[in-house]
C-alpha cells in the first residue's frame, strides 16, 4: 500500500463515545486517512478499553479509513480474527507479548493485511531487527501503554533516529510508528527524529473544533 507520509493517526481512546462516528467523521474531514484504535486488556496493560465491536462501529461509521488496530493483550493470536473481522487494515502486537513473534506477524498477514510490531519505552530497539524484514510498520512506544493524555518520553527521539537508520542501512521499507503524548508542541520535531505515522489521541479528541485540529496538527509537518 503507498501513503503520503507523515501521517496522522487519530486515536479514538479520546474519542466521545456516545458520538463516535461523528467524531471520526470530524477527524477524516482534517485530512487524514488513518484511524488509531487501542486495544487494552487489564493485563498486559493496566486498563481495559474496548474489544472488536467498536472497531467494526468504527468501519461502519467511515468503511474509507484505514483501521490500524494496536492491540495491548496478552495472547494476541487468539484475537487476531475477530479484528480482522471487524475491519482492521493492520493488526500490530506487542514483542513484549509474543514469545513466537515470526509466527504472530505471519498468522497477522494470513488475512492479506499489514502486520506492525511494537515495542515499549523500555525494551531496546535492536532486540526486534531479526524481524524487521516481515513487517510492514514498526511503533514506538513513546508512552507506557495503558493510559492516553501521559507525557512524551524525550528518549523516544533517539529511538526513533535509530530504528530509521537500521532502516536506511538495510534498505527496509517498513513504515516507522509513534504513539504517546503527540501534540502541537512536538509534533514537528517527533516526525523529523524519523516518524512516518503520528497517532495522537487526547490531543486530537480534546479539542472543540477536531477538523481543525487534525488540520492543525499536519500542517506541522511542512
Ligand atoms: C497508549 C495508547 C495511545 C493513546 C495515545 O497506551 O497506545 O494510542 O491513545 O494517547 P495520547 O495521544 O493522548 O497520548
Ligand atoms: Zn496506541
């Protein structure tokens, strides 16, 4: 699949629920084409947020987003299905939560969409280059997992200068992912450190006017 990059990836954790077609509505009509959404469990991460129904509300409510489906669960395999079933157009796992990652990103493919690998603040970029070569995007976590609205972890920059360079110098073409704590502040300088996909929640969903916003936020990428 071709994208014009950077792109913003609106996270619907910070969505209004009660509205949130509308809501997704607002934030294609800033420009954007990717809809982030976050898969929590209680388990591997301290929350629980929703399951696949409202992922197949949200291809309902807009069938022309792009569904990126970040899934924070222990034992993601065994979900894998139901979110394809739902609609998602990439399924990314955690390496924290994968023992067999190889087998994880190709039971993902199977279904003919695009697999993403994640790794947390604190596990090392290096650790996931013998898998770098099956996925389509890799994401950064820039924030622990768990909560939206949390502070951008400054050691994120580096990260991603350097999994870009990993990239550049095995001529890999996966797509470079950030999630945590992106707003007009940082956006600017998080894409230029190397990010080609920007999720922002809180920073999208809070604001009174969401096109604007969306709108706003992208045009820091110029
Ligand atoms: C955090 C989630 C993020 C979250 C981002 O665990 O993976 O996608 O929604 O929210 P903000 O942009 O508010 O940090
Ligand atoms: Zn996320």
């Amino acid at each position: 699949m071709n994208f014009e990059l950077p792109i913003l990836a609106p996270s619907i954790l910070a969505a209004d629920f009660t509205k949130l077609g509308e809501e997704i509505q607002d934030a294609l009509n800033g420009g954007t084409s990717w809809i982030h959404c976050d898969i929590m469990d209680g388990h591997f991460v301290p929350n629980i947020s929703y399951g696949p129904s409202i992922v197949k509300a949200a291809k309902k409510a807009a069938p022309e987003a792009f569904l990126d489906v970040h899934l924070m669960i222990e034992e993601p395999d065994k979900y894998v299905e139901n979110f394809v079933e739902a609609g998602a157009d990439l399924i990314s796992v955690h390496y924290e939560t994968c023992p067999h990652l190889h087998r994880s990103i190709q039971n993902i493919k199977k279904y003919g969409i695009m697999a993403g690998v994640v790794i947390n603040p604190s596990t090392p970029v290096s650790i996931i280059e013998p898998i770098l070569q099956d996925v389509d995007l890799v994401l950064i976590m820039s924030v622990n997992p768990g909560f939206g609205g949390q502070s951008f972890i400054e050691s994120s920059y580096e990260r991603l200068s350097e999994l870009a360079a990993i990239r550049d110098s095995r001529e890999l073409s996966f797509l470079i992912q950030v999630d945590g704590g992106v707003n007009l502040k940082n956006i600017s300088k998080v894409a230029k450190a190397g990010a080609d996909v920007l999720v922002a929640g809180s920073s999208v969903f809070s604001a009174e006017n969401i096109s604007a916003r969306v709108q706003e936020l992208t045009e820091k990428f110029q």
